[in-house]
C-alpha cells in the first residue's frame, strides 16, 4: 500500500526480483523498501523537525549508474518537508514550481550559460561535446512550467546543431523534469566508468573548441573560451596578416630606406644574451623592414651595445641569399644595414669587390680622406654657390649646442676607379637634427637652413652617383602652421631653396600631409635629385599609419609589457616597435651626364625658340587675313 503511495517512487511499479546494492552487494526486498518508505509518511509537514530515524541511514534502493537513471549525490537537506503530490523524481525532493539552489541534481538552472558539458539521447549509444546557450529556470508560480536547457552540440565534431533540451511541452507531466538531467551532464559528475577521460572521450576538448567557435555561439554575443590573459599575437604575426607587402622594386632601381628605431639595443649595453622582449622588438623591426622590400636601411637611434648580426640574421632568414650586412656605427647612433649581393648587382660588381665606407661629417675636411673616390664622385670639394665657395661647410656640432648631433656618411660603390666609365656609386647622408624641449629648438632651425652643407657639389655627374639626404629631421617642430609641413610650408621652400643654391636639381621626396611617425606627425624626410627619383616616382610611408593596429590588437601586440607604467597606450607600444614609420624611396642612376644634359637643355631652349618665331609668323599671317576679311565685308555692305 505504502509502495504505490510514496511520491519518491511514484511512476515505478513494484518489482518481484531483488534489487542489488552496488555498495556492498546485499540485496533488499521490496518489503524492506515499503517499511522504510512508510517511515516517511509520518513526517508531519511544515517546519517542524523529523524524526531522528528518518534522518538516519537506511537500506535505500539504488539501481547501478547509467546515462539514463543516474546516481544522485545531493541528499535532501535534513529539514526538508515531505514533498506534496506531484512533487518530481530521481531524488529531488523539492516542491512543485519552486526554485532550485545552484547545483542541485535534475534541474536545468543547475548549468548555465557557457558550461562545457556532455549531451545523449536515450536512444544515442554515446556521449557529445555540447555547450550550454541558455539555461531557463522554472517560475514558481507555474508549477506544470518544466526546466530547459538550449545548447550547441556536435556529434562529430565539424557540424554544430543547436536543440533544447527539457522543453515546457510535457502538459505538465512531471517526468519532464528528469529529462534535463538525463540527457546533460557536467563531466565532473560522471561516474568512474563514464569519466571522459577514462572512457577515452578526449575528442571532447577538440570538439567544445569547434563548438565555441561556431558562428551559432559569436552571433550571440556569447564569451568566447574562458581566458584571464588576453592572447598575444606578436607585431610581426600581425604584419604578416593584415598588411600588404610593398610592391618589388623596379627594374634598374634600389630601394633606399630610412628608419629611427628608438635607442634599439640600449637595453642590452651591459652584453649577454638579448632578453625575450628584444627578441621580439627586433623581430617586429626586421618584419617592417622586409615587407617593404628595402635593399639599404639607414638607422638612426641605434644603440652601439646593438647586436647587428643578429639582425642581420633575422633578416637573411626572411630573404635567403640577399646577403645582408651592417656597417660600423657612426657618429653614436647611425648604420646602415643592405642587401650586399642586391646592392653589388644594382652597381655592376660581384659581391666581394663592393667597397662600402662609413664615416662621420666634418665641415673642414674630405669624407674618407685620404682616398679622392668619394670627392671625385659627388665633387664634394666644389661646394656651394661659387660666390660662396671660399666659405666651408656648416659646423653641424655647433660648438656643443644643445641636442646637435654630427650626421653620418655612407659610401658604397663598385671598386672601380671614379673616372673608370663603368664606375657606380651610391652616397648616403644620415641625419637626426635636435628636437629640443617640447619640440621647440633653435639648433634645429639652423640645422634646417644649412642643409647645403650635406649636399653634394653642383654638377655631379648623376650616372655614376645616386646622392640621398635622408633621417630624423624633426622637420614638424619647425612649421609655425599647423596642418603643414616642411613640403607644403614657406619654412620649407626657405630650406629647399638653400639646398639648390648649393646643389640644383634637389627635391623633397615625400609628398605634402604624409605623416612619418605612430603620434601623427612629419619627422622624417627624404632629400634626392628629381632626375634620381623620376617624374612619377615618390617616397613613401611602410606600414602606414592607418595600418598600425588599434584597440584589441595592440593590447594583443604589447605582450607582457606592464601598461600601468605608461600614461598613453603610445608609450608602450614604443617598447615593441618604435615611435616612427620607415621612409622608402625607388632610385636609378640618370640616363644623362652633366654634358648630355647641357646639350640637352640647349637644344630644348632652341626648340622653344623656333616655336616661337613659327607662332609670330602664324599670327603675322592671321592678321592679314583678317584685314581681307574686314575690305570684304565693308564692299558687301556698300
């Protein structure tokens, strides 16, 4: 009688077989279970205390673990009421349409939203990856409302399907509410033999992550997998990514680049090996200067402590058999790094005959004295206007003026003699002019204004020479305008006019509002002859600024870098790259000497000349016909 009564058994019907204890093997009769169930039955109900015997341990029926009864392991709590009629099964002894606690057995607000969890219908033979979308609580003032769990399964782990399990169409049927915790299952509570990990379920890993990444779960705004750490996707991974390599040098060309890298190196003064964050910033470095396809490199902040070699390795790496070298370190802070083997081919020479030179500016004596190559070559000692040649050079140490540093001279060319006529060279100037305190400097206007003094001498013969002034001109500091600069500004035709006095034919190779730096400004310039450049041709910005990774991705680029020691997220992004863009340009040696270009000047001036006699002729003629025209209009009107 009391078996058909009990409502923790209701639905079952009573069984002749004996029932086995997995604990310990005895059997129990279903006498034994009707006598311990009635013992519940006089439980009053209300607040009031139970007897002690129904809290004691009693010969409770239980059936071996599977994915359709499981084990329960929460016992009702000790002053639990008896549950009414209708009340739910599988061990939960709550009332009907009550709320359940979190982590309570058989309810669908035990799991919620983003739990990993495994899924099977009683019918399936196995187990799923699945992850929980939502995970509706039932109200408590809608008793026949039956909990429901909306989840994102995959059987195999490519197609992801998304079902509800428990839903509120059972019209009120109890049994409803076992079936979220029938067929879900945190693998935390599975048993030993149906451990994932035991059972050889280890796909499961896999499978949740094909389910997390699913568009099902990001078009809901769902989180992606739990991380307290945001992932870290270097500068040069990014580059590779998401910015265009620049387009491949022409043919006859080199491609000649400037670049401040921020004190690169100073970190490692006291020697030893590079710690893992310059690893990575000079990895991030050597990225922009290999997707930009450059063949000579002039840096300027570089630290003397640097280990070149190993730049130079990182970027042999990325273009095997470009032969990359450096040059010693000039004047503190400048080098060159080039392709030895590009560059040899670009000035007709094998590799082991290309002599290439450093050396530091000096207004009063020769570069690389005592050998005349380089004077030969640029006419270095025919300086300057000739009413100004008794004058030397611009003193660019200034007597130790604040911040004024000495530039830096490059040389490379092809160990031929200089009036050889297969000679072939190129000459580069480094410059990295004072910036002063808060960017305001009168060192750096005289600097500006004496760029003269860097040129070569009027008249050098452009195909046997490509001449560059090139660096960190701080040239933005110098406009009085803002929105200018030095290529659109009365500064900068002032400075540009002082340098073709010296040497004509000069033009600024950066076109008007490029920016050359992370902040937003133009420091760095490029200074070549307009014939070198070519009429289309121009110097342009690698990566562009725009390209530069904002907000998630350069939280992601910075790394470990503490960014509670920088006021602007600018600063700490320094610390992995640096603070300015490279400055590319595309040169070739001229089609013409001085001589051909004189000759051909002359015969242009001729030209124009002809054209203008023809074009008086022509209107000498035009004239009396309009005179006719006039005599023969006056007679028909007569």
């Amino acid at each position: 009688r009391n078996l058909h009564k009990s409502p923790h058994i209701r639905g079952q019907q009573p069984e002749d077989k004996p029932h086995t204890t997995p604990q310990n093997g005895q059997t129990t009769n279903l006498f034994v279970l009707a006598v311990a169930m009635s013992n519940l039955d006089a439980v009053p109900s209300g607040d009031s205390e139970p007897p002690e015997s129904s809290r004691s341990s009693s010969p409770i029926v239980s059936r071996p673990p599977s994915p359709i009864n499981p084990p329960v392991a929460t016992p009702p709590p000790a002053n639990l009421s008896v549950p009414p009629s209708g009340a739910g099964v599988g061990g939960v002894g709550v009332e009907a349409g009550a709320p359940a606690e979190k982590g309570e057995a058989g309810l669908g607000p035990r799991f919620k939203r983003g739990d990993q969890v495994v899924y099977k219908e009683p019918t399936d033979r196995h187990w799923r990856a699945a992850v929980v979308l939502t995970a509706h609580r039932p109200d408590s003032t809608r008793p026949d409302q039956n909990p429901a769990v909306t989840i994102l399964f995959t059987k195999d782990g490519r197609n992801v399907t998304q079902h509800t399990v428990g839903e509120a169409d059972e019209n009120g049927d109890v049994r409803g509410r076992a079936r979220v915790q029938d067929k879900l299952r945190h693998p935390r509570d599975m048993g030993p033999s149906q451990n994932t990990r035991a059972a050889g379920f280890g796909r499961f890993e896999e499978h949740w992550a094909v389910v997390m990444n699913d568009p099902k779960w990001r078009d809901k705004g769902l989180p992606e997998a739990p991380s307290d750490k945001v992932v870290h996707v270097p500068l040069h991974k990014y580059l590779q990514l998401h910015v265009y390599e620049a387009n491949p040098v022409g043919k006859l060309q080199v491609r000649l680049a400037t670049f401040n890298i921020k004190r690169y190196g100073a970190a490692n003064a006291k020697g030893g090996d590079l710690s893992a964050h310059e690893v990575e910033r000079a990895r991030n470095l050597v990225q922009v200067m290999h997707q930009s396809g450059c063949n000579m490199v002039a840096v300027q902040e570089i630290s003397m402590a640097a280990n070149t070699g190993f730049l130079c390795g990182l970027l042999e790496e990325l273009s095997p058999g470009s032969g990359w070298c450096c040059t010693q370190f000039v004047a503190g802070e400048h080098a060159m790094l080039y392709q030895r083997n590009v560059v040899a081919a670009f000035l007709r020479c094998e590799p082991e005959k290309l002599s290439v030179q450093s050396d530091e500016y000096h207004y009063a004596t020769l570069p690389f004295s005592p050998e005349k190559t380089f004077d030969a070559a640029t006419n270095w000692s025919r300086w300057g206007h000739p009413s100004k040649r008794k004058h030397p050079r611009y003193d660019y140490h200034m007597q130790g003026a604040s911040d004024a540093r000495p530039p830096a001279i490059f040389f490379l060319h092809n160990g031929l003699p200089a009036d050889a006529p297969e000679f072939r060279s190129i000459a580069v100037c480094s410059v990295h002019l004072a910036f002063g305190e808060g960017g305001k400097s009168e060192t750096r206007d005289r600097q500006l204004m004496n760029l003269g003094s860097l040129m070569p001498g009027p008249g050098y013969d452009g195909t046997k020479c490509l001449y560059a002034l090139v660096g960190d001109f701080n040239s933005d500091k110098s406009v009085a305008k803002v929105g200018q600069d030095l290529a659109s500004s009365d500064f900068g035709d002032r400075v540009m006019a002082a340098v073709n006095e010296a040497s004509p034919g000069h033009v600024l190779g950066l076109r008007p509002g490029v920016k050359t730096s992370i902040g937003g400004f133009r420091y760095d310039e490029v200074i070549v002859h307009s014939d070198s450049l070519g009429k289309k041709r121009r110097a342009h910005v690698y990566p562009k600024r725009e390209d530069i990774p904002t907000g998630e991705d350069l939280r992601k680029a910075l790394g470990d870098v503490r960014l509670q020691e920088y006021k602007l997220l600018q600063r700490a992004f320094e610390t992995v790259f640096t603070d300015h863009l490279m400055v590319f340009v595309d040169l070739a040696f001229h089609t013409l000497t001085p001589e051909q270009k004189a000759e051909r000047d002359r015969e242009r001036e001729e030209k124009l000349a002809q054209a203008a006699s023809k074009r008086e002729v022509n209107l000498a003629r035009l004239a009396v016909v309009v005179e006719k025209l006039k005599g023969i209009v006056m007679r028909e009107g007569r």
